[in-house]
C-alpha cells in the first residue's frame, strides 16, 4: 500500500508539471515526481513485482526527460529501456508498447529524432518476428512515420510505413488507429505532390472519423483535406486544368476548410483553428507566389538612391483578383536588374 500511495502522489506530481505555465513551477514538480517514483521503485523491487517496477521506472523517466538537465534526461533514457525490458519478461504486451513510446519521447530530446525513429523501427521488427502483434507493430511504424512527417525528410519512407500501419490496423479493425493513420500518408503523400493518393487517403480518414464520432478528428482531417486540395491547386498539376474544373477544385477546398472551421469553432479547439489558419496561410503564399511567377507585374517602381544618382531598388507590384465585390490583392517583391522577381516578402 505504501508503493501504491508513493505511486499515485508521483504521477499527480507528473500531472502537475504538464498542467504549470510556470518553468520553476513545472521544474519542481517534475523533480519531486521523479524523486517519489524512485521510492516507490524501490518498495516494487523489494516485493519483485515487474509489473509496477516498470510503470515506476516509466513515471521516473517522464519525469526526468522533461527536465532540462542533459544527464538527468539520459538516465530517464535508461530507466525507459529497463522498463520495456522488463514488460516484455513479464508478457505484459501493451506495457511494452507504452515503454516503447517512452523511449522514443525520450530519445527525442536527448539523441534526436533519427535515434528516436530507429527506436520505434527496431521494436516494429521484433514485434513481426514475435508474432501475433499485428497492433503493436503498426503502432510502431505509425510512430516512426510520424517523425519522418515532423523532420519532413523521408517521405517515401512515410508512405511505406503508413501504408503497412494502416493495413495492420485494418486486420485488427482498430478504426480509429487506422484513420489516423490514413491521414499522415494522406499529409505525406500531399507533399510528395501525389495528390490522387492524398486525397483517397485524407477522405477514407474523414469518412471513418465521422462514422466513429470523432468530431475533433473528423475537422482537423478536413484541414488537411483543405491542405491538399489547395496545394494541388496550386500545384503544376493545377495549372494544366481548365478553367471550370480549377474552380470546382477551389470550391471543393472552400468547403473543406469552412467545415473544418465550423467543426472546431463549435468545440473551441484553440489548437485545431491555429492548425486550420496554418493551411490557409500557406496555401494562400503559394497562390500567390504562382501568381506573382506567371504573370507580368501591374507596375514597376524604382526607388532612387539619395544622391539622386541610379536605382537604389527595383520593385515590382501585382496586382491579385480577389472575386466579384473585393479589391484586388496588392503584393510586391523586390526585382533584379532584369525585371525578375528576385524573392519573396510579404503582403503589401
């Protein structure tokens, strides 16, 4: 009773930390949930129960990783592989896939994301050879693909991972697992401009999060609908399409986006909203950098240097269409000497 009070105080203690706005706050609470976790470690080993030692040794390292004190943060590391080492002595399988994921949040402060996504690859690759663990395994190549997607570096990779993921998930039925899923190759392969795969994939992840009712899911997978649609718009694959068919595009990425923001607005995800203004803001740059690259500017202004002698700056200014009712766009970029768009700056 004594480890299980020491437990449950340390984990509050963890809670506590995640929920400071305060850095000493935040700091001291994690230093006094690693200290009573240790304790409560140490009564577990006594009594040789794996199973707790190993949510200790978990709940120690969460506590150290978030520290920011180098050493600190590698023994927090260390406790973690101990951790999934001992769950998986003791065949408690999904303890094994929280120690995993432990470990791979870990490596990402103290070795990096390619350490992390090794860690992450190596247990898909046990897990297969164990066998019967087809969740498991997907887990871990959905986690490994999701740092291919943060690093954006490997997006091959991605696809492949998420495509065996999402397979796996399927065989199990696990719904929402494999829609998630659906969604980062839906992300991965947006970037990759392979935007008839995108597409099937975020639109198979939006259908499931509705089925399951999954409201918050279902409008951030809608953004990223928006995302794609846009980009493939944008995109030169965009440019080749009539007239009529370029804007029932536009149309159809409007829709996606004005539901994903009615979805959010009605639960007040703060966070799902600054993701849904993430992809508007970006896709209007790209509109209008191919804007700005296929069409000549309204005007040129040249700024004189103070002496009054030669150009001091070349500026050209465009002009953007904004539909029936609103001024146009104003946009200028600074020019070359032969009249190109030599980078790009904001709105005017």
């Amino acid at each position: 009773m004594h480890a299980e009070i020491l437990f449950l105080l340390g984990d509050a203690q963890l809670t506590k930390a995640t929920a400071s706005a305060f850095d000493k706050a935040r700091e001291d609470a994690l230093e006094a949930a690693a200290e009573t976790l240790r304790e409560a470690t140490k009564i577990y080993r006594q009594l040789e129960d794996s199973r707790w030692i190993g949510q200790s040794l978990l709940g120690t390292a969460l506590a150290l990783v978030g520290l920011e004190d180098e050493e600190l943060q590698m023994d927090g590391e260390w406790l973690a592989e101990e951790a999934k080492d001992l769950f998986h002595e003791a065949g408690e399988r999904a303890l094994e896939v929280v120690a995993m994921l432990t470990i791979v949040r870990c490596r990402c402060r103290t070795s990096g994301s390619d350490c992390a996504m090794l860690s992450a690859k190596d247990a898909a690759e046990d897990w297969k050879e164990e066998g019967g663990r087809p969740a498991d395994v997907a887990i871990a190549l959905s986690t490994a693909a999701c740092l291919h997607l943060q690093q954006q570096e490997g997006l091959d990779e991605a696809v492949k991972l998420c495509e065996e993921a999402a397979a796996l998930f399927k065989s199990v039925k696990w719904r929402r697992a494999e829609s998630i899923v659906l969604q980062n190759l839906g992300r991965a392969q947006t970037k990759l401009q392979r935007f008839q795969e995108s597409l099937v994939a975020i639109k198979e992840a939006v259908a499931i999060f509705n089925e399951v009712k999954d409201r918050k899911a279902e409008g951030e997978a809608l953004a990223y609908l928006s995302e794609a649609l846009w980009s493939k718009l944008n995109s030169p694959e965009g440019a080749r399409l009539s007239a009529e068919d370029a804007k029932a595009l536009a149309a159809e990425a409007e829709k996606a986006g004005d539901d994903a923001k009615s979805i959010l607005e009605e639960l007040g995800d703060k966070e799902g909203l600054a993701l849904l203004e993430e992809v508007f803001y970006e896709a209007s740059r790209v509109a209008v950098e191919a804007f700005c690259e296929s069409n000549p500017p309204a005007r040129v202004i040249t700024n004189l240097k103070p002496d009054g002698h030669g150009a001091a700056e070349t500026v050209g200014e465009w002009k953007i269409p904004r539909g029936e009712g609103q001024e146009p766009l104003c946009v200028r970029r600074p020019m070359d000497q032969k009249g190109q768009k030599s980078k790009r700056e904001g709105y005017v």
